[in-house]
C-alpha cells in the first residue's frame, strides 16, 4: 500500500488519476493548508475495512478470534490433511 499526500487543488485537477490510484490499493490523503483532511481508498479497500469493523464489533467473534489467537501461540494446530484427512484441493487459475 502506498500513500500519496494531495493537497485540495491538485486532488481536484487529477480526481480521474486519484481514483485509478486508489482503485490499485493507494490511499489518497487529502490535505488543506498543510492539514489531511480527508483519504480517498479504493472500494475494495473500503469493504474490506467494513467487514472487518463489522467482525470486531461482534463480541462473539472477537471471542473466537481471541482463542484461535492462542491456540495458535500455543501450538495447537492443524493441517489441512490432519483436519480433512485427505490434501487440499488444488484451485484452478483463472485466465
């Protein structure tokens, strides 16, 4: 991820190159008079934030998370093979 610094005026003279910016993953900071005032992210980037804020909001799932967290830290996983017992299937690349 990169980030480019704008101020209001050159956001405003390139919105088209901005925004081709942001939809390859670049966050966009607006500044005015030297202060950011706003940041222009792709949508990807955006739903990605959502649903993440969405997980984190359910005390469930934080919960959930929290404990994989320390299996993990532990040691106690487990393969794909040792879970499914068989590997995993192999994904086809898309053209």
């Amino acid at each position: 991820m990169v980030r480019h610094l704008v101020g209001v005026k050159e956001a405003h003279r390139n919105l088209p190159k901005l925004l081709r910016q942001a939809e390859k993953g670049n966050q966009i900071v607006v500044s005015r008079k030297g202060k950011p005032v706003a940041v222009v992210i792709g949508v990807r980037e955006y739903n990605s934030i959502m649903a993440t804020l969405e997980e984190m909001a359910d005390p469930g799932a934080l919960r959930a998370l929290r404990e994989a967290q320390a299996d993990s830290s532990a040691g106690r996983v487990y393969s794909y093979e040792e879970v499914f017992g068989h590997p995993p299937p192999r994904l086809k690349r898309g053209k």
